[in-house]
C-alpha cells in the first residue's frame, strides 16, 4: 500500500528549510482540522458537504506524495456527489496513514 512521504514538500522547498517548516506547519494544523469536518459530515449524512471535504482533503494527499490514493479520493468526491459511500474505507485508510506520517514530521 502506497506510503505518504516528503519528496514534494522537499522538491518544493529546495534548500529553504523556513518554508519547508511552514508548510510541515500548515499541514499539522490544517489536516486534523479537515479530517474532522469530513466526519462531522459523514456522520450527519451529509454527502455533498463530505465531498467538498474529501476535495479540500486531496490537496493534502497530493502533498503527500499519495499519487494512486489521489484518484482513489477524487472516485470518492463523485460517489458523494451521487449520495453513495462507497469507497468510504479505502478513503479513510489513506487519512490514517496521513495522520500517521504527519505526526512524525
């Protein structure tokens, strides 16, 4: 399974280690934010909105390096979008394995 890692935000700092560490910063801040509001609105049934939450959340799979959990994330935007769930774990596993690499960073 595909593992979240840095080469992008190492690619796009380039030897500026201050903006490497904003942009580490604007990750740990933002995702667990994110993540959060995609729940809320799962659990309140709240397809279209979860999906304007898992489009926000793509950003920060691309970031992360996550290519092939991209497309899986943007199938799931559009099963929202049809009232379906269906790639709903798949989803969620990649937002654990980000949390995961994020809290080592």
């Amino acid at each position: 399974m595909e593992q979240p890692n840095s080469e992008y935000i190492n690619q796009l700092a380039g030897d500026n280690q201050e903006f490497k560490l904003k942009v580490i910063s604007i990750l740990k801040r933002e995702l667990p934010e994110e993540i959060e509001l995609y729940q809320n609105y799962i659990g309140s049934n709240n397809y279209l909105l979860a999906a304007e939450s898992v489009h926000k959340l793509k950003h920060k799979v691309s970031i992360l390096g996550l290519e092939k959990s991209y497309y899986i994330a943007e199938e799931y935007e559009d099963n929202l979008k049809e009232n379906s769930t269906n790639l709903q774990s798949d989803f969620e596993a990649i937002l654990k394995r980000m949390q995961d690499f994020v809290a080592t960073l």
